[in-house]
C-alpha cells in the first residue's frame, strides 16, 4: 500500500491510499456471494447465477459499491498505521479513482490528535492536606451512632424539629384530590425536608390529636407538573408525636452498635483508626487532582477537534448509562425517572468534555516521555479487576478488550501515580508566595 499524509492545519490533513487489486477482488467475491442467492436472471434459476453470467448481464461496475464497503475499513486501518498518524473520529472518505483492472485511490479527510508540549509535571506544589483526626470528629460519628440507634418514645408535649409525628392527611388544589395526596398513619420526621417545603414547619408546635390545615406551594421545578406551581391544602390530623431517646455512651452501647469490640474506648480507637484512613484516602485524592490540574495547565495544547470531544461524550454517556442498567434501571426508566432525555444528559457530558480530553492528553504525553509500559501480569491482573468490578466473566473481558486498550488505561494510571507521587505538599502561604513569582 502506498499512503500519502498531508496536513491542512494543526489537527486535520488528508490521507490518500490505494486499494489493491488482490483486496478488490477479495471485496467482490464478497460482495458477489451476498446477493448471489436472491439474484433472478432470465433462464436460470434463483441463486444460480455464475460470476461470468452476472457481470455480463449487469456488469462488474454493479458489484463495486458493496465491495468497497467490505474492503474500505481494513484499508483505512492500514493506511493510517503506514502514514503513522494519531486519527481520531470517523474520517470523510471520497473516491479518487476506481477504474477496471487498477488499485482505486481514495482520500480521507482526517482529524488527528493534537501535539502536546509538556510543561512542567514532577515536583509540582500542591496545598497541604490534613489527616489529623480531631476529639470533635469522632465524638461526631459517636453521635451518628447514637442518632441511628435511637428509640422513638411518645411525647405529650408540642411536636418539635427532630420529632417524629404519626399523620393522616388529605391534600386539594382549589378544593379537589389529586393524585398522591392524601395518606393515613403516615411517619414524617419534622426537619428531615421529605415533604414539601414549608409542611413539615407547619406541624411544628401541635400535639396528638390536634387537626391543621397545612397550606403549601409546590415547587415550580416540581417533577409532576400538573401540580408545580400550585397551592395545596392538606388537612392533616396527629395520631402520634415521638420524640428520639438517646442510648447511653456505655460500654454495652458500643458492644451493640459494633460486636467486635468490648468497651467504649474500643470503639472509640476503632472509630479514629477507620477515620485516619478515610482522611489519608481523601487527601491522596486531593493531591492528586491539585497536581494532575496543574500538569495539564502547565502543558500547551493545539486546538482539540470535535471529534474526540463527542467521542468523549460517547464514552461517558455509555459509562453512564452502563451503570444504571447494572443497577436494574434501563435507559428509558432512568430519563423517565428523573424526567430528562439523552439530549439533556449529553449536554450535561459536555460541560466538561474538553477537559477530561486534555487531562488524557496530558497523561499519554507523560506515559510517552517517562516511557511506562503494562506487561502481561499486569494485564490479566486488570482483566481479572474489571471481571470482579462489574460482575462478568474474565472471557468475556478479554473478548472485549485488547491489549492495547488495557495497556492504555494501565499506562494512564502509572502516569497519574508518578505524577502525584513526586507532588509537594505546601502551605497556603507558600503557595502563594510561589504564585506572586
């Protein structure tokens, strides 16, 4: 194959190359044995029509179109990997020439990566983070523990925020029952903003037994929109108000809520050491977004094509999507659900498009300067990790990506990693101190 590349600006260029006569005529058996069974011509029976009959009959130049077809893909390829260029979206590919007898030439119209000029991305200051793990935050999850492990005890006086009341109620707009709006014994938590705005307020302050005529307005943005925007009256009657009773900060409260331990102090070391984890966890990924946000601010860029912003968007809208339906919920119930479309949700994927883009820039150029290389353990121990991640067989995970492809993803993190690795913890005045420079 002879390819020919030339630029026509930073990030397209047309690529001609020819197609062979072995591959056309490889393209026109194919192309030959898909119509032959439905081919009718005068005294032969269906589908038993020769090769030398046909081209007699309608002549080779029928055949052409659905053997370019065939051939075009793989030539394509080829084309590209001799010209040595980073092609990226769907080309526009037009026929130069493709007479009788020759190699037809085509031309493609292609969008290319654009070039990357690293700046600096080792050594790279980033704010100091803070593990430190205070009183203040374990006697927090102390007291989430003791929230979720409360009893409701009845209550004689007036309802407050943080009670639970036990209702009837029955809601109309301009006098009529509209759907979903009444309910009996129902259990509302006042302050924990379920119900509309403005109700749970309302039955702040009454007792068991007392009947209010709650009066609201649902929301504009109100996903039934038949009742945005309107005023609703709720005749609601108290059954029940209940108030949370704490359990004791004991021991036997910390053998409750956590049987592997046996005192409060236990609990309370077990708590700390879960939360240095979560705050060195959380730091590690500040870090790293500081220094990789960085890194790509300090690389120069050409302008990125669309092609591989809406690739971008593609690739997150199948992600998406993939996981609401792992979770049970197909595409149609999800826009449904949250009364939005495809559209809507790709615009959303595009807010941020551009720069997911450039970051994988970044990390290939990266990946390509320091050299970082998966090998082979590397690459089935990642088989063996999205297999487990989203429940599949290591097969059918092989089948579905190459080697290449997880090579990428593998080479990507390394990048990540020895970016954020040689990042430097610094504080705010240092910061910036080195921003005024």
């Amino acid at each position: 194959m002879s390819a020919k590349w030339e630029k026509t600006g930073k990030t397209t260029g047309e690529l001609t190359f020819e197609i062979s006569q072995e591959e056309i005529k490889l393209g026109l058996d194919q192309a030959f044995n898909r119509i032959k069974k439905n081919l009718r011509v005068p005294g032969f029976r269906k589908g038993h029509v020769s090769r030398v009959i046909f081209n007699q009959y309608y002549g080779e130049e029928a055949l052409y179109e659905d053997a370019l077809n065939a051939v075009l893909p793989n030539a394509y390829t080829a084309a590209v990997k001799e010209a040595k260029i980073d092609a990226v979206g769907q080309p526009k590919i037009e026929p130069v020439s493709m007479e009788k007898g020759k190699a037809w030439t085509m031309k493609a119209t292609v969008s290319t990566k654009p070039e990357v000029e690293l700046g600096e991305y080792k050594g790279i200051e980033v704010p100091k983070q803070n593990t430190r793990v205070y009183q203040k935050d374990i006697d927090a999850e102390l007291d989430k523990k003791r929230e979720q492990n409360a009893e409701l005890v009845l209550k004689e006086d007036k309802a407050a925020k943080g009670d639970t009341v036990i209702i009837d109620y029955k809601g109309t707009i301009d006098g009529k029952a509209f759907d979903g709006g009444s309910a009996e014994n129902y259990s509302l938590e006042l302050g924990s903003n379920t119900f509309i705005p403005g109700f749970e307020d309302q039955l702040e302050g009454h007792k068991a037994g007392d009947e209010v005529d709650v009066v609201v307005t649902f929301p504009k943005d109100y996903g039934a929109k038949d009742l945005a925007g309107k005023e609703a009256h709720f005749a609601t009657k108290l059954h029940e108000v209940k108030s949370k009773e704490l359990p004791k900060l004991d021991d036997e409260f910390a053998k409750d809520v956590d049987d592997s331990v046996d005192s409060l102090d236990e609990l309370k070391d077990k708590i700390k050491k879960q939360l240095k984890e979560e705050k060195e966890e959380a730091a590690q990924d500040a870090i790293q977004e500081a220094a990789i946000t960085t890194a790509v601010k300090n690389a120069k860029i050409d302008e990125i094509p669309d092609a591989m912003i809406q690739e971008d968007v593609d690739t997150q809208l199948n992600q998406y999507l993939g996981n609401m339906q792992r979770q049970g919920i197909d595409p149609q119930t999800y826009f449904k659900l949250t009364n939005t479309n495809e559209a809507q949700l790709r615009a959303q994927l595009s807010t941020d498009a551009a720069e997911r883009v450039k970051t994988n820039l970044v990390l290939e150029a990266v990946v390509a300067k320091e050299g970082l290389k998966a090998d082979a353990k590397e690459i089935e121990q990642e088989i063996k990790d999205l297999a487990a991640e989203y429940n599949m067989d290591e097969k059918t995970v092989r089948a579905t990506l190459s080697d290449e492809m997880l090579s990428h993803d593998i080479t990507v993190r390394k990048a990540m990693d020895l970016i954020t690795d040689n990042a430097k913890q610094v504080g705010k005045a240092q910061l910036e101190k080195d921003s005024d420079k």
